[in-house]
C-alpha cells in the first residue's frame, strides 16, 4: 500500500523529534503548530528546544518536512499523532486543557477516515472518552527523553498501541508506519497502554530510590557506590541498563507527575500507595544533598558566601529546567552571592538578579564554593588547578562526578562527590601553592 503521510498536532519536544524521525525513516510529514511566530522560526532553522542532531535530522529530511501553522495541511495526512507536550505543576500535577484543545482543532481539520493517535502521556481511562470512531482511534506510548530524544525517536526498543480491539488487526496504514521502525509492537487495550508509561516509570524510580538510599549510606560507612554499580549491572535481574547511578533526586516533569497520578489513582479507589510517598520523600532528600554539603563546609560559618553555579538545566543536553536541583537549591541561597553558568539556560530567565558567567570558569572568580550540579560534558573537561586559582574557597560539590578527585585534591580543593564520603585537599598549603 501507499505509505501514508504522518502529521503531528503540536511541534515541542515530542513533536519535533517524532516528526524528523518519521521523515528519516522515509515518510512525508506534516507538522503542525497553531503559533506561526514557532513555525516562522523552525522554518527559518530556530528551533524551540535544544535537542542534539536535531536540527541536522531536521536538515537533512527537509524535502519530506512541512511545518505550518495552516490546520487545513492536516487533511493531507492518513495518521495525525497528538504531540504536544504535558504541562505538569509542581505537585506532578497534569494538565489536558492544552490536549484537549488540540484534538478539538485537529478532529475539525483531518480526514473522516483518518486516524488519530494520542502520542504524549494522559491519564488512564483519558483516550477512551474521545468521540472519534475507535477503529480510528490509538494511543500510543511515547519514548521521549531529554538529551536523547532523537535515538529514541529513530531506535525505539518497542511500539506500545493502545486500541479498541488489541485482539483484531491494527489498521494496515498504522502497522506500515511503525514497521518502519523495525522493533516490536504491542497492542493493547487503551487503559492498559496509558497505564504501561506509568508503570515503566514506576519501576525506573524504585531503581533511582535504591541508588539514591544505598549511595547515602556509602558516603557515611567508607564504601564507593561508583565500585558497587558493576556488580549490581552484571545481575541479570538487575541489568546493565538500570536507573542505579546516584543522583539529585526525581527531576524533569514526567517522573513526579506519574507518582501524583499513582497517588491520586490510589486515594480515588481506596488501594495503598504507602510506597510511592517514600519515593517522593526520598527524592525531596537527595535533591536537597548539594545544600547540605554547602551548609555544614561553608555556609554555617559564612551565610553570605560567594557560591559558583555550574548548570541550571535539570540534565545535560536539554535546555529544559522544569524540577531542576539547580532551582531548588537557589532557592536556599538568596543570602548568597550566586554566579552561574549554563551552555543551553540563561542565568537571566531563572533570576534577573541572577549573577551570570560566559564561561564555567568565571563562575568560580571569588568563590568560596563551586556546585557542579549539571553534568554537562563540557565540565568533564575543566581542570581542577585552574578551578582552584579562582576560587577564594576549597569546596568543590561535584554530584555525578565528572572530575578526577585525585586532581581535585592535588589541585588543594575537598572533592564532594554522591555515593562516597568527602575527598580532603591533599596538603593544607596546596591551595596557596597554586594561587603562588
């Protein structure tokens, strides 16, 4: 049959990358945005996010790609996905105003014999209240993650369908699109498909609660939690692709946003969700561990100390600074003087008092403290030496890790990293050495 031309109802994050894949994978696509500043601005090679390869996948498919703010375009289109992203509040909470309006809009411009397919994360029981005839209507489970979104997007190690009949055929146009793929497709009743998302989830944050707890108890009883993930990796049961690399708590909009609906699922039918609060209070902890650090090695003593902030993104790779630890912990520090850096945030859209570096190294001029709290590849590449003959202070808070603590306390800095205990300055005069 005739490959069907794909459209996708809302070009942010999840938009943008579907399309662009769907067009390297070979099919004419249409994408849609009801704002024609967005679409001037993609059109003109500005892109909304940051994304990496993105704007080359982009380029490279152009021929195949239509952006348009003109809904009509969405008539040309065998299946439209809905792609908008989820706005979620800082309890977790969703809101489907913006889905619902769109569907409203793309319903009124596609074809009647059409398909329509719920792309971004609603809660169960959501899909099944649209009007449209269920043999034309789907949802499907999105693969998006920040930073990695266009692999995810082109290598998708499943196709999770939710549908009115998962035991009948799956309509010939759909199957010919996701075959494209090349992976596995599992269809399924709508319910138990939005419910999937959740649940894969879930299962990712028990993995980060078990980091997170164990890596804590490593930095109090002299074990190296960095050591003991290998093992953990060669455990069948476990895998060599788990969530167990300590971090600063659940970040991001999806993660929380699944717990508050686990939570309110719970609460509506009287089932125990005991688990999923521990989970949360767990995160809440960790998130805050940069602030303690900060707190019992300089902030005790001086309320007023200069702190160099490296990253405000809630992850390399992606601009996005939605339940960023970075927030939470300036959030603690308004009495402190502040310099902060980022390759893809401004200083300036988080806090117009914000101090603001051009370069990770001028953030650390006359700090007392330096917080590596984003691990953007390009801090990897920072020198401890010259970290420390900018800084007024010894404290380097470095979470993930990306630099060498021997070079660190050779450098006459305290290495503060998760999952292991303090790294002292190797020599009490080190640091006067380097500044000499």
């Amino acid at each position: 049959m005739t490959a069907p031309v794909i459209g996708f109802a809302g070009l942010t994050h999840l938009g943008l990358n579907m399309a662009a894949a769907s067009a390297a994978r070979g099919f004419e696509v249409v994408g849609y945005q009801d704002d024609p500043v967005v679409v001037d601005a993609i059109n003109a090679g500005r892109l909304p996010i940051a994304e990496p390869g993105l704007d080359g996948m982009i380029a490279e498919n152009r021929e195949r790609l239509i952006f348009t703010s003109d809904d009509t375009k969405l008539a040309d289109c065998g299946i439209v996905y809905i792609s908008v992203d989820v706005p979620t509040d800082d309890d977790g909470q969703s809101d489907l105003a913006p889905i619902t309006d769109i569907i409203a809009t793309t319903e009124r411009a596609m074809r009647d014999d059409a398909l329509l397919v719920v792309l971004c994360q609603v809660p169960p029981g959501f899909t099944r209240t649209l009007s449209r005839d269920p043999a034309r209507l789907y949802y499907q489970v999105e693969t998006l993650i920040f930073g990695r979104a266009v692999e995810r997007a082109m290598h998708p190690e499943r196709f999770i369908v939710g549908c009115a009949k998962p035991d009948g055929a799956i309509d010939s146009r759909l199957e010919t699109y996701l075959g494209a793929f090349g992976c596995p497709i599992l269809p399924m009743q709508y319910e138990s498909a939005e419910l999937a998302k959740i649940s894969i989830n879930m299962c990712l944050v028990a993995s980060v609660g078990v980091a997170n707890t164990m890596a804590e108890v490593c930095e109090h009883v002299g074990a190296d939690w960095s050591e003991i993930i290998p093992a953990l990796r060669l455990d069948a049961r476990i895998g060599p692709k788990s969530y167990i690399a300590p971090g600063l708590g659940l970040a991001g909009g999806n993660l929380e946003r699944d717990l508050a609906t686990v939570i309110g699922l719970a609460d509506r039918h009287a089932t125990d969700a005991g688990i999923v609060h521990a989970w949360l209070a767990n995160s809440r902890h960790r998130k805050d561990w940069c602030f303690r650090v900060l707190q019992d090695e300089v902030l005790a003593a001086n309320a007023g100390a200069a702190i160099g902030l490296l990253g405000l993104a809630y992850k390399e790779d992606t601009h996005s600074t939605k339940n960023a630890p970075s927030l939470m912990l300036l959030s603690h520090l308004e009495a402190s003087q502040v310099t902060a850096h980022d390759p893809k945030v401004r200083a300036a859209d988080i806090d117009p008092d914000l101090g603001a570096a051009d370069a990770p190294l001028d953030a650390c001029d006359g700090a007392d403290a330096v917080v590596i709290i984003t691990p953007w590849p390009a801090y990897r590449g920072l020198i401890p030496v010259e970290i420390a003959g900018r800084m007024r202070g010894r404290t380097l808070i470095d979470p993930f890790g990306l630099l060498p603590s021997a070079a660190v306390t050779a450098a006459g800095l305290d290495h503060f990293v998760l999952g292991r205990g303090p790294q002292r300055a190797e020599t009490a005069n080190a640091k006067e050495v380097n500044h000499a």
